[in-house]
C-alpha cells in the first residue's frame, strides 16, 4: 500500500519508544515485525509490565497488530497472600460490583469469574488485578450481562456514538443481534480500533462485541 510503513521503521521507532520509556531496561524485550504485526518476546518483571510493553507497541504508527510472546519472571510469593491481596484490591476499586467476582490463585495464576452488568467493571477489576506484585499470569473468566434492550435501539445509540467519539472513521460497519455486536470493516491504527471497540462495549444493553476490523495502516 503507497505510503505504508516499512517493518524496519516500525522496528526502530519501537525500540526508541522501549529505550525512551524508564520502565524497561535498553533490549530487555525482543521486537519482530512483519508486515507491521509485532510480536514481543523476552522476560519483563511483572505482569503490569507485560501489559504496558504490549500496550506501547499498540501505540506506534503502522502497528497492525500484537503478538505478545512475553514472560514474567517474578519473585515467587504465597498464593494465599496473593488471594487475600487480590480480594482487598477489588473491594477498594469503586467500579467493581461488590461480591461479583471471585478469584483463584494457582502458582502465580490468578484467576477472576462472575459476570457483571458493564464492560467497564470488568475492565476496573482486570487493572486492579494486573498491577499486584507477584502475579504471573491473569485469567479473565469475567462475562458481561449488559441490560435488555432492543437491537435496533442498541444499533441507534451505538452509531450516534462512533460519530460522536470517532468521527473520522467512515469505513466500520457494524450489526446486533440478541445484544451481540459484529464490527466489521478497516480502520488506519490499532488505536483506532480500540476506540471503536470500546465504543461498542460502553453501548449500553451491549452482551458481547465481536471484532472483525481490520487494521491497514497508513
């Protein structure tokens, strides 16, 4: 495509991002790029990190798509003491349902279950969660109910929305059926698609989102 991208470009403005960021040590993290598909590979400290470093590479103009090969590498701690923190954490976060959600550690593996009302409660939980020291890996079993509406009504707000939040994408088609959203359609940047998709998830009476848009750069 005229104007794209090349993979070494992509490549280097994502090391300087890395090198430039003080949370990452100078190639800590491994970066292959093809095609402008990322994928990370190494061993970060934490999961937080492991999250930041794929939320970073998602940022970086020409990024299609993460493909996140990282490990964590932590210092093992008690997986009694690490549920008892996970449970404070969520019952301090305000956005996160009282007695919703449950979780599970298994050698590092923390695990969440239950079902809420909003894809921002489960999004609240996810980061209270993914910041504690000690977690190696984090397992959302986390549905979302949403509240019964019409699709057509759901259609409605869903695209008076997308030309209020991101007006300059023209090119996302989008359908409901039983509360399901289906994003179709191509977008200029992984942040684009986001937008998109939390959009749709933040669409009142919004049960589940499928996201088929794909990103062709610029």
């Amino acid at each position: 495509m005229t104007g794209a991208r090349s993979d070494l470009e992509i490549q280097s403005d994502l090391i300087d991002e890395l090198n430039w960021d003080p949370r990452f040590a100078p190639a800590e993290i491994g970066i292959e790029v093809d095609d402008g598909v990322v994928t990370l590979r190494g061993t970060v400290s934490s999961y937080a990190k492991l999250r930041a470093a794929a939320a970073l590479a998602a940022r970086v103009a020409g990024v299609k798509a993460v493909h996140d090969h990282l490990e964590v590498l932590t210092a093992p701690e008690d997986d009694v003491e690490l549920a008892r923190k996970a449970a404070l954490a969520l019952s301090l976060d305000a956005d996160v349902p009282e007695r919703a959600l449950t979780t599970t550690v298994r050698e590092g593996v923390l695990t969440i279950r239950g079902a809420v009302d909003h894809d921002y409660q489960r999004r609240a939980a996810e980061h209270a969660l993914s910041r504690l020291g000690g977690v190696r890996e984090l397992v959302m079993d986390v549905d979302v109910r949403g509240h019964t509406r019409e699709d057509p009504e759901i259609l409605s707000d869903l695209k008076s929305a997308l030309q209020r939040r991101v007006p300059h994408v023209n090119l996302v088609g989008f359908s409901v059926h039983g509360g399901v959203v289906t994003l179709s359609g191509w977008v200029r940047s992984l942040s684009d698609r986001a937008a998109v998709e939390e959009t749709a998830w933040r669409t009142r009476g919004v049960r589940h989102v499928v996201d088929r848009v794909i990103v062709i750069g610029t």
